[in-house]
C-alpha cells in the first residue's frame, strides 16, 4: 500500500474541480424545482461505482477498442479544456439533458461522473497510486452528497454571485489541469 496524504490531497483537489458539484449547483437547483426530490444517497451511490469501475476497467475497455490510455488522456484534456471555458466563459459547448428520473440521469451520469470525470481518472491513474485515486473519489463522494443534500442551504448562503464566482475560480483550476494533462501526454 501507497497511501500518501499529498497525493490524496491532490487528487482530491482535482477531481474536486472536475466534478465541480458547486458550480452543478443551478443545474441541481433547476433539476430539483422540475422534478421535486433529489435522492441524494441514489445519486451518489451510482456516481461511485461508476468511477470506481471505470478505474479498474477503463483501460481494458479503452484496449479492447485500440486506444492506449495518452491518447485517451490528450483526448480527455481537450474535454476538460472546454468545461473550463464553459466554467469561464458561460458558454455552453455540451447539451443538457433531463430524464424523469434525475437522481441517475442526468445527476449521477453525466454530472457528477461525466466524461471529465472518467478521463480525469484515467490520467490520474497513470500517475498516482490507485489507493490514493479511491480515498480522494470517496473523499469526493462524500462532499457531493453533502452539496446534493442541501441544495437550497447552499444557494442562500452563497447567492447568485458567489455561485458564478467559485465556477470562474474552479473553471481556470481545470483550464490549467487541462494544459498540465496535455503536455505531460502529447511529450511537450
């Protein structure tokens, strides 16, 4: 075992930012008013085993289909290039969905564990210890319930304003994972 608080630390940071569930907020808020009662525990579960399972098995999928993990890496750092400059910019590059049950869907997939999310872990993966990768997901996990258990709390403490602030903040952390994840991959 390699636990390592640093690494822990980092990671949890980093998904953190990717999975950006305080910037998700008027998403969540919107979800909430259309379809009454988030569960909470459903939509965290779910989103667990999701990237935990993409974590141990993403790789073998991406193998099956002939694509090695720089490539999915370099890939998943221009999605997450975009989610930043959505998060900066306030625009919209991806099309949100809604189902009639939205504790899964689109809470759980593709909000908290999205395409970001799962490359991001891949790239973790080839750069720290996969017990480090599980405690920060589980560090996050815990977090997200937290956020999805009182959505309403958090709108009135943080206001309208202190919303689009932490989403510019979280936004340019990831612009800069972004760039980190694509030269540590495409060798630059």
């Amino acid at each position: 075992m390699h636990f390592d608080f640093k690494q822990i630390a980092t990671i949890s940071m980093i998904l953190f930012a990717v999975i950006d569930v305080i910037g998700s907020l008027p998403v969540l808020l919107d979800l909430k008013g259309k379809h009454g009662k988030i569960q909470s525990e459903k939509a965290t579960l779910v989103s667990g085993i999701i990237m935990i399972v993409f974590l141990f098995i993403g790789e073998q999928i991406l193998n099956l289909i002939g694509i090695d993990v720089s490539s999915f890496a370099i890939a998943g750092s221009l999605i997450i290039f975009f989610l930043a400059l959505e998060m900066i910019l306030g625009v919209k590059f991806y099309k949100e969905e809604t189902a009639a049950t939205a504790s899964v869907v689109p809470i759980a997939f593709p909000l908290i564990a999205g395409t970001g999310t799962l490359t991001t872990l891949l790239s973790l993966r080839a750069e720290y210890f996969i017990e480090n990768i599980i405690i920060a997901i589980l560090v996050n996990l815990i977090f997200v319930y937290a956020v999805l258990k009182n959505t309403y709390r958090l709108e009135k403490i943080l206001g309208v304003g202190g919303i689009n602030i932490l989403r510019k903040v979280f936004g340019v952390i990831l612009l800069a994972i972004a760039v980190k994840l694509f030269r540590t991959h495409a060798g630059i």
